[in-house]
C-alpha cells in the first residue's frame, strides 16, 4: 500500500467498517474543535474503531505510511490536544464505552477508555464505591483523557489527581502492539512504573484502550462558604488553615471579578461584588455528620478571623450542591460573557498570594480584562483572559501570547509549573521550553523518540 | 585518563578528598552486604561524596571511562540491589544527610537522598506533620533508598506507597547532568511524568541527590488485633470487610508458623499455635477518639462472626505499640530461627484466599518450611521459605530457585506480580521475563538506554 491518502482511509474502512469511517462534512466538522473558543480544525477523516485489536490495526497502517493521527476522547480539553492537524485523521475513542468490571473485594474498576466520567462516577456509585475525582466536565469527558492529561478536580486536595487512582492501563503502541502497562494490584515494585509514563502524556506515546482504577468508598460531605472582603486576607486564611493542621476535601475560590459575573449569569443578587473581594468554599468530608459539623463550627470560628462576613454552612447532599453553585457555573459565566482564554498555573501553597498580586500587576500593565478562579487549596489557579472586544482575532493572538508568557514565567520563578490539569496540547506547546530546562525536553524527545519513531500520534 | 581502575580511583579522590574513598578491607566489608542472610560482594572501594556536584563528576569519570558503580542508600534492601559486582565502585549516600526545608504551609519536605527515613518523620512530626510510611527499616534505610524502590508499608492500605508522596527529585544522570524532574507543588500536567519515572526505576536511571516530599497531618490511631481459628476465615473476613465498604490504614497478618515463631521469640505464651492458624490486626485511623472506638465496636462484631477468639482492641499510643508487637517482631523472629529468603508477592485482594493455599500446596509438594505474612489489605504477602539445616548452600539456591518459580507464577498467574515493595534488584532479575511480556522488557530496555547508554550505573 502507499501513502496516498485514499487508499489508507479505504485500508482503514476494510479494518472497522464503512459506517465507521466519517467523512460527511457536517460530521467532520463535531470533530474539529475542543473547549477552547477560538480555533478549528476539519479533519479528512474520524475514525470510530470499535476495540484495541481495531486501534492495532489502524495504528500499523499509520506507522507504516508515516500518516500522522491524532487521538480525541470527549473532545471537553481546553488545551487543543485532541484537534487534528487541517485535513488529518482524527481516530475516536467514543465506542470503547464499556465499563467491563467493577470488583468490590479489590475495590478497582476496569474499563474501556472511551467511557463518560459521570456514567463510571454512576456506576461505581451503585455499587457502594466512589472514584473521587468530580471534574468539571465530568457529563462529557472520557476516561481515557482525564488519563491522558493527568487530569485534577475540585477534590484533588485530598484525593490528588487522576494519576494517583490509575493502576493499571491497556496501550496500543504506535507500531501497532498492545501492551499492560501494569497488574490490577495497589503495590507494584517489579520494573519501571510505565502505568505512569502514560499517564500525563497526553497520547503521544500510544492509546490507552482500558483503564483499571482505584476506588474508595464514599463519604459524606459538608460544605463552607465563606465570603471575603479583602482577596489578599482569603488567601492570608487558606495558607493558616494548612499550618493551623486543618484538613479539607476541596479548597476553592473565585475572585471579585469571577462574583460579578457568576452573580450576573446566574441572576443572584446577595453578593455585592463592589463589597465582596474573593469568595472561598471550604469542603469538608467524613463519614459522621455531626463529627463534621463540630469540625465547621471549630474551621468557622478560625476563619472568621480573616472576614467580616457571614459563613454559609451547607451540610446536606442538596444543599451542598446549591451552596458549589457560583463556584461550578463561573467557567459557564465566563463564556457566556467573551471570548477568552483559560491558564492553569500552579504555585506553591505559599505562594498562592504573591502570584494573584502579580497576576493583577501584569493585567494592569497590559491593560487586560481578567477572572481568577480555581483550586486554591492545591495553589491551581485557573487565570481567564478576557478578549476586549474591539480587538481583531490577529491582535488578539499577539496581545495573548505576551500575556500569557508573562504570567507562566511569573509562576516559574516561584517555584510552579504552567499547568496543573489541562496539559501542553497544541496550546502550551510554545511555552514549554519557558517551563523546562533544554535537558527536560531532551529527556522527553528522546522517550517520544523511544515508542513514536515515525511520530504518528498527537 | 585512562580506564585503569587505580587512575579512576585516583581522579575521585581529588574529587571527594582522601578521607571519603574507602579502600580498607574492614571497612569495605560493611558495605558488602544487604539484608539477606546469604551473599555478599565486597566492593574494591567505597566513595562517600558530600553533594550533587561532587556526584556529577564521578558519573562523568565513570561514564567516560565505562567503569560501571553502584548506588547504595541504608543498605537495608532485600534485593541484592546495593551489592556491587566483585571489586565494584559503591557510591554511598551516607553524607547526603540534611533535611533542607520543612514547609507547613505548602505541607512538603525537602531533603537530601541519604536522610534516615525515620529521622525524617520525627522532623517533620516535630513541625506538626507526618511522612506516613511507617517503613519497617525506618530507623536504617534512606529516604532515596525508599523512593528507588518505591517501598511500601504497613500503612500503604491508606496511605499508598512511597511513590504517592514523591513530587519532585533532584537527579544526577549517568553523564554528570543534574536535572529536577518537576516542580514543588501537588498538580503538574506539564509533560511526561518524570518524578514517577525515577521512583521505583532501583537507581538505574540516575542517582537521586534530593527529594521532595507531599505530607500529611498526624492522626490518632486505633487497633484492633484479632486470632483467628481457621486461616480461611482470616481471609473472608478480610475480603467481606472491603464489601462491606470499611476502611483501615493498615490490614496485616501473620500465619500459623509466624505466630508460633513470634511467640516463642519474645517468649508469650498467650497464643497457642496449635489452635490459631493466624493474626489480623486492622488499624483504624482519624480525628477523634470517641469516633473510633466506635468504628472499633462495629467492626469487631462485624469480625466476630469469622472467629470465636476474643479480638483485642488499643486506643492509646503505647497500647498500640504493644499490640503491633508479634508483628513488628516477625522479620527478627525469623531472621533468628533459620536462614531463609523473603519474597514480597502480591496479588488482587480477590485472590489472597487462593494464593495462600497454592502456596501451601507448592510447600507441600517441594517438602520446605515457610511462614506467611504481611499486608493482606493489599495482597502482599511476605513468603519467608525457610533453609533446611541439613542442606548445603548450593543445594539451597537450586531448590529456591524452584520454589521461588512455583511461588512466583503462581501470583503472576492470579493477575498479581512479583515484588510490591523490594523491587527487582539481583535477586529477583532472573524471574522479570516471567513477570513481564517481551514487548515490556524492551520497553525498559530502551528506557534504560537512554538514560545509561554506557550502563554505568547498578
């Protein structure tokens, strides 16, 4: 066969079926964008495989003809990872949605990658069990992405990120082999830790086709709200709450900006946003309501320390939600609001106030619009740059790579990183050499090098 | 330079000074050893560098002139993996020593490789904090040594392993270069995940000259200890504890042969041997005192119905410590009946029943003692196969090999694997393409060589 693209697609068709190969344009164009608001990518193609022994398939044609493909889950990354190069192959991993055991003696659950999040939540939930990483985009996201990505939640306070409840994950290689990347047990010391080489690497090592994860039983929840009248005294009370031995859940805020707009989108008039500097959520969790009531009372007094405002305690399961409410609609406000674009720096826990200052400081240098918001606990701020509306989409382009490189190379210099959950993707590529040293990148190339010769994938 | 071993010797000492390369045979003994009763390898010299850099230039020497070293931490390992080949170089991390910062606000440590685990955790409990791997060898072994073989411990059930609180290392490659692997904070999806790389990879990629790591706060300890009459019952209860959705910070046992080995050690009479065929001791975790002894009561009438032994139960710290004792004690009572080697299986949870008795089958049919014990709450099993006294030492290393094989299939045959917490080391090398498929084994080969081309290291 050679490299001439029809006869790969035709190839392709042979391997999982016409039906399953989408080139109608209206189709195609589901495909070409993530959750970024900006850009699009039509691809040629979308190949919808129906399991690992299909992927192996395909992957060997591609390897062989040196087609580069790109690999999309739910298609909710905000980093444009799953977006095709202009006419590239797209290969969707939506029909491997089965999840194929769930085992409540070894509390671990295996699945295929192309699984929603919230129906593995759901299903794992029925059976007495939790997986405690509540993403945002859970209704839409894969399995198989949160993976790719290392992928955080609002819990990773406690539960850290996806990566800590991967054990075990089925790959295909890009030369078309599968391989486990581990065994179905929580302790492994037998070679190196490939489960985790995997995971985070955003599919640019090879497809993960299953997934086996931990699982944790479930717990009850309480929630704190805590309205701030000075931003630096909310991040001044998150940093004494961890030296005072606090423990909690979730950490989150959203700043005076971030309480306009929720206020506005979601028509809720009690936060005064001229009065209100900051808003934090303190999630406490625990298996005895009144144990975690007597634990808020005792984190209430300690914080009211830092605020002049009323402390809203939320403490059943519906309250809890309506309570997160501002905090789980602000990225939906914000999009309803501009174009904009979403960072995800991470700082030291110590740092969290030195970095929302200078955040300020570059907005008011630049003259930009801005939100933040995220998981303070953790030091992971989503940062939101607002477009200003007279600008062209080139000036905008222009103005936002200045900005953005100002604010990673501010979190770099205290010790952060430029993502803490969204990944590299196409969108950080140009920044990475900013947030590693030459020998970094060497390092990674060279394992790059190692499973993707031909660089087919991602 | 040439590669004449006297020339290499020479040029480390100008490196390192005089007084930190050891040549004397007395002192060169105490490095030939690990924790297994039967090898040693007595190395030609011992160098003891003070930091990185010094570190840096020996890798350079001994990367040009290919002259192969071995990294050595607390030499407490039960793999073989700090014996240098005959006449070898061992690098010690000995001097490596200082704990550089205690941060209770962002909750991390930063140390050098070569602190004493345990030393470690009594700094940070002294600032309010906990490093919660309560390690066997704590009192011996290197924090850098625990992160290169991604130790376990008897707290893993909750806590995980060593590798779930690694979040940054300082490494010196096998050229002399000196990278950090990520960055100091608890999200990162900024690339492939290095840290996890290194952890675990037994110093084959580089050396590890400091680390970072994610802390805990303290917490009350309850446990229970509880003799069972029928070791098929141990088992259930274990299993039906995890149905039944409990949680533990640690679930261990020791079997028939262990109890009657500890008892007589240290010398109580209270268990008969006869009648228990073993001891589970669950521990419970938490804020509250009141609370767990509550969780204590329901799980022993929870247990009970699995043993009519009378279950034991210790809420104060010393109390604790005294219950732990037949436990902690295992390792030395059998270390002081008969030479013996230790493997660390594990299998699901949903397996130890099967894996117990295969291995009392495989015993049976092979006609050798052994004891069992160890963290069945992850289905790791320490399998100590006794030496028969009358059996010289090369009829015993061709039995063992035999009985290690039996043992060791048997778990890979049970989705388990070989080692969850020793690591590979020598000992269990000529068993990796058992545990692994060909296409993994070439998987690390490459790993391998792109960080150590040359092989220089372990």
């Amino acid at each position: 066969m050679t490299g001439c693209k029809t006869d790969i697609i035709n190839a392709i068709i042979e391997i999982v079926g016409h039906d399953y190969v989408l080139t109608n344009a209206e189709l195609l164009y589901n495909y070409s964008r993530d959750c970024t608001s900006d850009e699009e990518s039509i691809p040629s193609a979308v190949i919808l495989p129906k399991d690992e022994k299909e992927i192996s398939k395909i992957l060997k044609i591609c390897n062989e003809t040196k087609t580069s493909i790109t690999v999309r889950g739910g298609g909710t990354g905000v980093s444009r990872g799953a977006l095709s190069h202009t006419n590239g192959l797209i290969l969707s991993l939506e029909r491997l949605n089965k999840i194929i055991e769930i085992n409540k003696i070894d509390r671990i659950v295996t699945a295929e990658s192309g699984v929603i999040t919230q129906d593995l939540r759901n299903a794992v939930l029925k059976e007495g069990l939790n997986f405690p990483q509540n993403i945002s985009s859970a209704n839409a996201c894969f399995i198989g992405g949160n993976i790719a990505v290392s992928s955080g939640s609002p819990k990773s306070l406690k539960y850290g990120t996806t990566k800590d409840y991967v054990i075990n994950l089925e790959i295909v290689l890009p030369d078309g082999s599968i391989i486990w990347t581990g065994k179905n047990v929580t302790k492994n010391a037998t070679g190196y830790n490939l489960t985790q080489l995997f995971t985070g690497s955003e599919g640019t090592l090879g497809i993960i086709t299953k997934v086996v994860l931990k699982l944790v039983p479930p717990v009850k929840e309480l929630l704190l709200m805590i309205p701030f009248t000075k931003i630096e005294k909310l991040f001044e009370g998150v940093q004494q709450f961890f030296v005072k031995g606090y423990d909690a859940s979730s950490i989150e805020f959203i700043d005076q900006k971030g309480v306009e707009l929720a206020s506005k989108f979601l028509d809720k008039k009690q936060w005064d946003s001229k009065r209100i500097e900051g808003i934090l959520w303190i999630e406490l969790e625990g298996t005895d309501s009144e144990k975690l009531m007597q634990q808020a009372i005792e984190i209430s007094e300690f914080i009211s320390a830092y605020t002049p405002e009323e402390i809203n305690i939320a403490d059943t399961q519906n309250e809890v939600k309506a309570l997160w409410e501002m905090r789980s609609k602000i990225g939906e406000a914000v999009i309803h609001h501009v174009f904009f674009r979403d960072i995800d720096i991470v700082v030291p826990r110590s740092k969290i106030d030195e970095m929302y200052k200078s955040i300020a400081g570059i907005a008011q240098k630049y003259d930009f619009e801005y939100t933040v918001f995220g998981h303070v606990g953790n030091g992971n701020f989503h940062v939101n740059i607002f477009q200003d509306k007279q600008s062209s989409k080139k000036q905008w382009e222009d103005h936002l790579a200045i900005w953005v490189k100002a604010i990673f190379l501010k979190a770099l210099e205290l010790g952060g990183t430029i993502s803490g959950e969204h990944g590299v993707g196409k969108i950080n590529l140009p920044y990475l050499e900013d947030a590693m040293t030459n020998h970094q990148i060497h390092i990674m190339n060279g394992i790059r090098e190692l499973f993707d010769k031909n660089r087919i994938i991602n």
